[in-house]
C-alpha cells in the first residue's frame, strides 16, 4: 500500500473526506516540520503505539569503509538513524 493508497482507505474507513484524510495522514507521517513522528524523533524521543510498535532513533558509530570502486580506505561519521520496532499484537496478527 502506497501513501496514496492509504489515504484513501482511511477516508473510507473513518467517513472523512479525502483532504481531510490527506490531512490526517500527513501529520502523522510527514518527513517535514509537520509530522508528528519525525518531530517526535528529531527531539530524541520514542514513538510508542502499544500494540503496533516503537519509533525511534539509534546511533551508528564512526567507522571505516572502502570505495567500491578504488578500494580506496574512507572514513564514515557517525549517524543518527530512524528505526521501527513492530509490536507483539502486530508480530503475532502477521503470522496468521
């Protein structure tokens, strides 16, 4: 399912209209300022949906790597990166 997808079964679903489902889905999914998720993660904080799962943010060490190309040894800095966890409900809905 594609976001655009998911807009408009969400508009099904709850009854709202398509620019308010449009609305919904962007504040909580937008990279941008907007959404609730990534603000919620640019802060350090976890995203907690029980059931569903766990957003959150997790650090990547400064290592070496190579250059695929020349071989060549590089530095990678370290990172912040998002990750999802997915919940028990949701794990154990999948495997039915």
């Amino acid at each position: 399912m594609n976001k655009t997808e998911l807009i408009a079964t969400v508009a099904r679903k709850t009854g709202l209209s398509a620019r308010e489902a449009r609305a919904a889905v962007e504040t909580l999914f937008s990279p941008g300022k907007e959404g609730l998720i990534a603000a919620a993660l640019m802060s350090g904080k976890k995203v907690q949906i029980t059931g569903f799962g766990t957003f959150e943010t997790r650090k990547r060490k400064a290592r070496e790597g190579r250059n695929p190309q020349t071989g060549e040894r590089i530095k990678i800095a370290a990172s912040r990166f998002p990750a999802f966890h997915a919940g028990k409900a949701l794990k154990d809905r999948i495997k039915k």
